[in-house]
C-alpha cells in the first residue's frame, strides 16, 4: 500500500512524498517530483533516481537542485530516505545511526529492496508509468546504487562516486560484485583528499565497474568539497544519455599518440 501526501521540498517545488507500507516489518519514505510538462521530442522518457548522502535524507543537496533541471525538462524525479534517515530516523539519524546500520549483513540488500519496491511504485503513478531509469548517487548514494543499478538493466546511464572500497568496507564484497554488474554508461565522481575514503579503495571501485563506457572525474578537496561544476557536468551528462536514439562510441577516436 502506497500512502501520497502533497509536499514541497527545500526548494518550494511541489512534490509527492510517500510512505510504501510492505510486507517486511520495514516501511520505505521519499519523494517523487512530477514534471507539469510534456518532454521535449528529443528527449526519451525516463525516471531518474536519486540517493542522498550518510549526512542528509531524501532533499539533500545537491538533489533538490537537480530534480528541479530534470522536472523542468519533463522527467519525473524519485528520492528515497536511507535506512536510517529522513522520515525513517532512527536514533539520532545520519551519519551516527548508519555505521551501526552498513555494518548488519542484511543492509545492503534490504536497501537494494527498498529501492525496487519505490521504483515499482512510482512507476504505478499514472503520471510516471513504466520507463527506463538513471541514477545519481553520491557516498551512501552510491554504496546503495551500485546495488542497485546493478542488480538491474533498465538503467541507461549513472553517476556515482564519493567511495571507495576497501578491505575491511563493511559489506564491502556485495558492492564489489554490484559493480561487476553494471553496463550502463556512468560518471564517476572522486575527491583526491577524501578524509573517508583513499585514492586506491576509489579506483578498485571505479575499475570493477563492467561497462567500457566509464570515466572518472578527480578534484582537490575533502569529501564534502565536489565543484558546483561536477553537478553541472553530471547533469549534462546524463542528459545526452537520456536522448532518444543515443548509442555514443565510448572509444573515442585518439586525438595524440
């Protein structure tokens, strides 16, 4: 059972915040934003996804930002709470509740659950209706969307990053063998003096992603500190994947040898 209730985000758009009753003794919370416009001709139907950060819940930044470009030209956007978060605290919430959470065996796919079961519903919407996918997901956003994009193959295009995955990441094995999975095109995110995560745990994760169509975008600064320029470039990123009829070669022709 799906429980909708108007609401507005951070921003002042008008979402649909939700409340999926299941089966297991664990409910499911987010937002899903509908565009009031037709898609452009050019663009292909899609639902674009977004996970939030360890620190925030279902409006973090940049996703707000973000979900506002995508309603604005034409997709539907859903965002859904962590484990732990937003409309489902438990404790004192972010960043404290979740290292108790990542480190129980079945968090990664009770998490991956949760996620079908929101896209299944959101997808129920009239206004939505089945389509492909796209994910952006950064830190805790990619610990479950590597899962979660992996573990299906309606996704055309993602953006991850803020991880890295070490030897003793907790669980760190399933989001190993998640990445394998992936084929869809995807940008990869990486802060060079990341205080979570070092620089080889980052490009284990980047290179066990299977899809030949991948690259990794580096910058100075702390974990918080991705450029306002990054999210722009994701945005575009995505977008020329989210056009009909777009097969780009990911080998592109060398222009030095």
């Amino acid at each position: 059972m799906t429980n909708w209730q108007d609401a507005t985000d951070t921003n002042g758009r008008k979402t649909l915040e939700f409340h999926l009753e299941t089966s297991r003794d664990r409910d499911v919370t987010g937002a899903l934003w509908i565009p009031t416009q037709l898609l452009d001709d050019a663009l292909s139907p899609h639902l674009i996804c977004f996970g939030h950060g360890a620190s925030g819940d279902r409006y973090q930044p940049p996703i707000t930002h973000m979900a506002g470009r995508f309603v604005d030209r034409g997709f539907p956007v859903l965002s859904i709470d962590g484990p732990v978060h937003g409309l489902r605290q438990q404790g004192e919430g972010g960043r404290t509740a979740f290292g108790a959470e990542l480190a129980r065996s079945e968090c990664i796919a009770e998490m991956t659950d949760d996620w079908q079961v929101a896209i299944e519903a959101a997808q129920g919407h009239q206004q939505v209706g089945t389509t492909p996918l796209a994910y952006f997901g950064l830190s805790m956003g990619s610990i479950f969307g590597v899962p979660l994009v992996g573990a299906r193959d309606d996704f055309t295009v993602a953006t991850l990053g803020l991880l890295g995955i070490g030897e003793h990441f907790p669980n760190g094995f399933e989001v190993m063998a998640a990445a394998a999975m992936i084929n869809c095109p995807v940008l990869f995110l990486m802060q060079l003096e990341d205080e979570l995560f070092d620089r080889n745990s980052y490009l284990d994760l980047f290179d066990a992603l299977a899809t030949d169509d991948k690259r990794i975008h580096a910058n100075p600064g702390l974990h918080p500190d991705v450029p306002t320029q990054e999210i722009n470039f994701s945005f575009d990123f995505m977008c020329h994947h989210l056009t009909k009829n777009s097969a780009p070669d990911p080998k592109a022709s060398p222009i030095a040898e």
